[in-house]
C-alpha cells in the first residue's frame, strides 16, 4: 500500500521507528515487540510503517485499509491514549458509509457495535479489562466471522487470541501532538 499524501513511509523491519514511550505504566505492544514472541506468536509481520501523518492523512489511510480489510478480521489497535486509535476507525466506518459521528469510544460500554449495509463492525475498548473480562462480557459469542473487530488496548487481552489479522502502532511523536507514526503489521500464514 502506498503512503498516504506525502506521509512517509518505510518499508521493512521498522528499524528506524522511534523507540516507544511507556504509558501510564502498561506496556504497549510496541514495548512487548522488543524482547518478546507476542507479535510473531499472534503471527503478525511488519507490513507498512508511516511517519508524521497528519489527521487528514490518518484518515485517508484507514479508509484505504477499509477497502482491505473483510470479513471475520480481527484488528487490534495500540497506542497512547489521543493517539488516532477511535480517529481510524471513524474513518473505517465512514469509508463503509456509516456516519463517524456515531463512533464513540467504547470506554464504559465496552463493546459498541455499528451495522452498515454490507458489513458489521464491533469496537472494543480493552482498556480496563483482562482476558478473563473479556470472555464474561459475551465477546466469544459475538458473530464475529460476519464483523469487522476492532480491539484498542488489545495489550489487556492478548492471551484470549491465537491469531490477529491487522495490528495499528499508533504513536505520538516527542516533538510534536499534531501528527503520528503508524506501523502496521499484518498476519500472515506459514507454511
């Protein structure tokens, strides 16, 4: 995929992305990368990373991922907190004709669901829950081979999942809060 108007983008193991900032003591995913399989275990490889990207350019890109992403995905998202994370999937939901306005972060809902003609998209705030949490709140009987599934703050939950399709490393760049580096990773099948 092509970097979005004028963003930056490299290709590759991400070598050159900037080192991660720890977020109100957790670990990110970013952080998890270094020094553990969780990525590789989840089956996921680098697939674009993009630097200083503004909101305009953010948005473009997830409507360009729309186009890709299917049905029964899973895609998690991560990031520091105001870091584009419920900005994408706004994007996402407006590129399948739903109206952004209607995307909320599911802070305290936990699980919001958006229905559009040919698609269904479920967006999970993971934030204050573990995997155990997950399992009681009903997300293992959700439809999810019919839906799109977007998990932010999958770092509380990676225990419950084998295999994600699409991973988002949002990040906040030290020098600026107008624009964001993003890798993704995408899954991909061995052989």
């Amino acid at each position: 995929m092509e970097g979005s108007r004028g963003a930056a983008k490299i290709m590759g193991d991400g070598s050159s992305c900037p080192s991660s900032k720890r977020s109100g003591g957790r670990k990110t995913i970013r952080e998890l990368e270094k020094g553990s399989d969780a990525i590789a275990r989840l089956g996921l490889r680098l697939e674009s990373l993009y630097h200083h990207i503004d909101e305009n350019e953010l948005q473009g890109l997830a409507e360009a991922y729309a186009a890709i992403v299917k049905r029964g995905d899973i895609v998690f998202l991560s990031g520091e907190l105001g870091s584009g994370k419920t900005t994408f999937i706004k994007a996402v939901a407006s590129a399948f004709n739903l109206d952004p306005r209607a995307v909320r972060s599911p802070t305290f809902t936990l699980i919001n669901r958006y229905e559009a003609k040919e698609i269904v998209l479920f967006h999970l705030d993971c934030y204050r829950i573990d995997a155990e949490t997950l399992a009681n709140i009903g997300y293992f009987d959700l439809p999810t081979e019919e839906a799109i599934v977007f998990i932010e703050w999958p770092e509380n939950v990676l225990s419950a999942f084998r295999k994600v399709d699409w991973l988002f490393l949002f990040q906040i760049p030290e020098d600026t809060m107008t624009v964001r580096d993003l890798r993704v990773y995408r899954h991909h099948q061995t052989n």
